[in-house]
C-alpha cells in the first residue's frame, strides 16, 4: 500500500465528514427552499459557516462559501487593476492579472518588505495580496508586518490562506486582513469547495451572478453536501485546541530532514532558515529531475509531489524556487508534506528509499 505524503495538493478526507456527506447526501434538500426540507437544509449551512467561521476567528457573515481557493482569490483579485503579488503566489493569484507588480523575496522566500513598501510609493496599486504560508516551500511569510505597511499606505490586503489553514492558528479579526482565501480540501475536507473571508461584505462584486446567494455573492444553488463535509473538518481542527497533531507533525518532518542532511552532503531543504509550514520540505536532489524522483518513489510506493499538484498534471519549473535565486533548483527539487494520517515510520522509510535513489543518481 502506498505512502501518502502530499497533503499540501490534497488531504485526505476525515471518516467523519464523509459520514455527514454522506447523511446530507440521502434527501432533496435545498436551503432556498422555504418548507421543512429547506429549513433543514438551512440549518446544516449555518452549522458548517459556524465552523469554519470558528476555525479562523471571523464572524459568521463574513464568510462566503465558494467552489475553492482560485474562486475565492479571483473574486478579489478583480477588483484591482495594478495588484501587487509576491513573487512566489499560487497560479491561483499569479493568473488573476496581466498587471501585476511583483515583490522579490530573499533567498528564504520571505517578501523584501523594503521593496513592498518602495514599489507602493511609486504605483498607484490599489490592492496587495501575499500568500500566508507557500505551498511548495512552506514559508510562512511575516504577515503582521506586510498588513501594518497596508494600512500605513491605505491599500486593501487581500491574503491566499489555503496551504496555512489547519497548519498555524489564523485570526482573520485580528489581523487587519480585509480578505483571505481558505480551502476545504487541504483540512481534511472535500474537494469542490472553499470560502472567502471579508471583513467588510461589501467590498466584493460577484462574478457569478443568479439567485443571490450567499448574500448576493456568489449565486447558484450552495454546495451543501461539500460545505457540510468542509464544516465538520473545521470543527475536528478546532478540537484541537493546543494543535497537539500539527505540533507531532512538525517533530517527525524534521527528524526526516536531519536525517537526509546527515547523510547526503549535496542536498538542500529550500527555507530552512525561515520559518516553514510544520508539515513541508521542499528537497533539492544534484543529477535527477524532479519528475524522475516522483516516479521513482512513486514505483516505491509513496506519493510526493514536484512542486504546486494544480497545473493540470503538468511538471513543470518552480516560479518560486526561481524567485528565490535558486532557478538551478528549480527541475530538480521535490515537496514532502505529511499529514495526521502519517506516522514516524513513513517518513523513515521514505527517508532511506531517497538515500537510496540518490546514490543511485549520483555515483
């Protein structure tokens, strides 16, 4: 049986939103409706908003359910002209816009606050948008600093929070955000659905227009059965008050990356010297594409990814490795990311198959 290590594309989904799926899934039941059935289907909308509404400290109708992360950036991400990125955002915001400026980050993928604040004096931008926490490196990016340079400079701050969501604790009301982006698939939820977060529920036209719902923003018939399984997989994270999972987490993928480094002289865990995601090493392997690693250790039996996993199936150069001064990394380096379904052994056995095939490779 294979070894699943690629939480970041997809978690997979907890037993128990999968049994509330599947009691939502048996009658017709629409919240828009106005008899018993409706009512029901009413009341298992707002458990899950209140869940997940929870789960990241945001008032119940600030959040907007959606058919994902990209839908809930792109809902933002029109409205301004001239955005300001990082240079290492998800395609996701990378797409949104064929003018945006982008802000360098160092070599540990942290955003140059100095150049953020210089290119804001010489733009009229109207937005900046800054992923918490990178899906491929895992660097959590200093959030507080980059909102106090926001609202110096009253520009709306929009931030992509799909990789940090269940990974770090996240206080949308008190962190100055005026929007942020969070999926269910990454929690241990279905995949199809998400929600934006807005302090202000105004601040957002909708791109899909129809019967209004979700306060007007985002018309079409909810998907409830995937909100509900994405409410209970909230409401199982927040149980877990003191993050005791994500704490043992982060204890066994470090043991894995000192093993590789006491063993391998050439390799290189990209953002090791910021502050990363708990669960994400992204590995850098001299002499062997990053396609030909996945495969190899797929043939292994474990399932890694080489970089972002939402480009169609396409492997492809990592945007983000470049950006950090590392573009000879960039065809050679694979991501590892566990989950609450591992455990000690996987990372150790995935640990010798890659000393393994690095020997291989580099004789």
């Amino acid at each position: 049986m294979s070894i699943y290590l690629d939480y970041n594309a997809t978690s997979p989904i907890r037993e128990e939103a999968k049994e509330k799926m599947l009691e939502v899934m048996g009658p017709p039941i629409n919240s828009s409706s106005v008899h018993s059935f409706g009512r029901k289907a009413k009341s298992y909308l707002h458990n899950a908003r209140s869940e997940v509404a929870k789960l990241v400290n945001a008032d119940l109708d600030q959040v907007i359910f959606t058919s994902g992360g990209t839908e809930a950036n792109s809902m933002i991400m029109q409205l301004s002209n001239s955005p300001l990125v990082s240079a290492i955002e998800h395609d996701a915001v990378m797409a949104s816009s064929s003018n945006l400026n982008l802000i360098n980050v160092n070599s540990d993928g942290i955003v140059d606050l100095e150049m953020l604040e210089a290119t804001i004096k010489k733009t009229n931008t109207d937005m900046i948008s800054v992923m918490w926490a990178n899906n491929e490196t895992g660097v959590i990016q200093p959030m507080t600093e980059i909102i106090k340079i926001a609202k110096k400079y009253k520009i709306y701050i929009h931030c992509d929070a799909v990789q940090a969501l269940g990974k770090i604790d996240l206080d949308f009301k008190s962190s100055g955000l005026n929007s942020m982006a969070i999926s269910s698939h990454k929690i241990g939820g279905p995949v199809g659905v998400g929600a934006l977060i807005l302090k202000d529920p105004f601040d957002v036209n909708p791109i899909i227009l129809g019967g209004g719902q979700e306060k007007g923003h985002r018309s079409g018939t909810e998907n409830l059965i995937g909100i509900v399984g994405f409410g209970v997989a909230a409401s199982l994270i927040s149980k877990d008050s003191k993050n005791y999972v994500m704490r043992d987490i982060g204890v066994r993928q470090k043991q894995f990356e000192n093993y590789l480094k006491d063993n391998l002289k050439d390799i290189k865990i990209f953002g090791e010297n910021a502050q990363r995601l708990p669960n994400t090493s992204c590995i850098y392997m001299p002499n062997l594409s990053a396609d030909a690693q996945v495969i190899a250790l797929d043939l292994k039996g474990f399932a890694i990814s080489a970089g972002s996993a939402c480009s169609s199936g396409k492997v492809k150069s990592s945007h983000v490795l470049k950006a950090m001064g590392a573009e000879w990394a960039s065809n050679n380096s694979i991501r590892v990311s566990s989950g609450w379904q591992n455990n000690k052994n996987d990372l150790e056995k995935l640990a010798h198959s890659y000393i393994e095939l690095y020997k291989r490779s580099n004789k």
